[in-house]
C-alpha cells in the first residue's frame, strides 16, 4: 500500500509540508505507523499548481523519497496553494515511472492508497469500460491508474463524487464476477486545482486510514503559542494517510464509507456509496 497527503490554502513551501513535521511523509516512506508496510520505497511524486497554469506540475521517480536529492531541492523552491504528495508500496505492478503517483489529465491530479484485489483478473474489463478518446492517455499498468481513467470516463469533471461512485461500483460488479468477496479497498483524492475531494471507502468496510485537519481557527484557541498556525489562513486543510505530528486537537479520522470537499468557504463531509453497475 502507499502514503499519502493533499494540502490545500495559504501558499506553502513544499519543504514546510514534506519534510519539516516530526512524522512527515519523508518519515513515513521509512517508518510508517499506520500503514500495511513500514517501508513505503517503490517511487513518490509530487503535483502541484500555481497561479500561472492551470495545469498541475508532476515530479515523479522510482527510488524511494528519503534519498532523493531533486525532491529536497524542489521542495526547498516550490511554492504552491494546493499540491499533492504520495510514496508508493506497490501491491504488484512494476516500479517505474508511469506507475508512481500523482496521475494526471488536463487540470485534474488524482492518487490512491489501497488496491483492487484480483486486478489482473478483471484488468481487460475494466480497461474496456474507459472512453475510448481517454484510452490513449493510460500510460502505466496500476490499477489505480485505470480507476483514475474510469472517473474521468463517468463524468470526473462535472460531479466528481458521482464519478467515483460509478467507477467504485463497476470495480466491484467486475470483481463480483470474477467471485471476489471484498475487491476494492481505497483512499483517494481528486483536485481539479481549485477543489479537492477525499474519499474512504472499502468493500469490506475496513478501510485505510484517512485524517483531515482541524479547522485553523480552533486550533489557534487551542495553541495560541503555535507560530505556523499564525501564519496561514483559515482556509488551510490537510488531508493524510496518517497525521503528521501529534499537536492535541489537530488530527480527525475520516469516517468509514464517506468522503469530504475542501473548497473556498465552507467544506463538507458526507457519506460516500458506490452506484451498483
């Protein structure tokens, strides 16, 4: 399985997010607390936007992010509003590039921990059921990738939670058919780089774990000493596979079988259910 994080307000230093805080997710591609494996060192990737391009930047590699020497100077220079970060355990699929997480198209950046059980047997179904003018565009071999595919496919750009709804259920009609009992076990975000959803959801209903942060303001009444929290604003959001320090109050876990939208304003978290195909 894999880490992950989205952040999302005041524009940030990458450095400040991946590397500063006591459980960082540098830290977490060595020792891991929460995950299947400690060691999370089968590629990373960051995406990210800016003011500039609507389109979302990706660096991505198969060495492990501990070590990388490119990674700790981009994030020493990169400034983003919104930006994605993900270290990979892979479940199966070759380490290379096009299989490391963020994926993306045109505006939209997705990435996933989790897994569709039995992939290999229901792949050509699956793969079948993406758009054929998106087809093309498939460049790896990870389920994730084709589940990215089959969002965009179902409508990822005009009501994401319902795209992810039908594409979490034709994975589970496919491994049905294949007498999968429990074929789908995911936490993903979306962004289109203006809003980001974040779902938690499993077919067995055991799913990996998924915090979001406290709201800016409540944390400041809990940690008026804190100097970060004085600096951003109360917009800012985290969404993480497990929480990057242990500041009191910070942390909530996501709920089981429900997904969450930060947005300019107010967010919101509701229960998510896959569409039956």
């Amino acid at each position: 399985m894999c880490r992950w994080l989205a952040y999302s307000g005041t524009p940030m230093l990458l450095d400040t997010i991946l590397y500063k805080p006591a459980h960082s997710l540098i830290d977490q591609s060595l020792h891991s607390k929460m995950g299947v494996e400690t060691t999370n060192g089968d590629g990373f990737g960051i995406g990210w936007y800016t003011q500039d391009n609507d389109t979302p930047a990706l660096m991505r590699d198969v060495g492990p992010a501990w070590n990388n020497r490119n990674l700790r100077e981009v994030a020493d220079h990169v400034r983003s509003p919104l930006f994605f970060a993900h270290i990979r355990a892979s479940t199966g699929t070759a380490v290379q590039q096009s299989n490391c997480h963020p994926f993306r198209h045109g505006r939209w950046m997705f990435m996933h921990n989790g897994a569709i059980t039995g992939f290999h047997l229901m792949r050509r179904d699956l793969t079948m059921l993406v758009d054929p003018a998106l087809y093309a565009d498939i460049e790896g071999t990870t389920d994730s990738e084709v589940m990215f595919f089959l969002a965009l496919t179902f409508g990822l750009d005009q009501d994401p939670p319902s795209a992810v709804a039908r594409m979490a259920g034709v994975v589970e009609r496919a491994g049905h058919d294949h007498g999968i009992e429990f074929p789908l076990q995911m936490t993903l975000a979306v962004t289109d780089g203006e809003r980001l959803w974040a779902f938690r959801y499993s077919s067995a209903h055991d799913s990996r774990s998924l915090f979001y942060s406290s709201r800016v303001d409540s944390l400041r009444r809990l940690h008026p000493d804190v100097a970060f929290l004085q600096d951003i604003s109360e917009e800012t959001r985290l969404i993480v596979s497990e929480p990057l320090g242990d500041l009191p109050g910070a942390w909530n876990a996501v709920p089981e079988s429900s997904y969450g939208l930060v947005q300019a304003g107010e967010d919101g978290l509701w229960p998510f259910t896959p569409v039956p195909a």
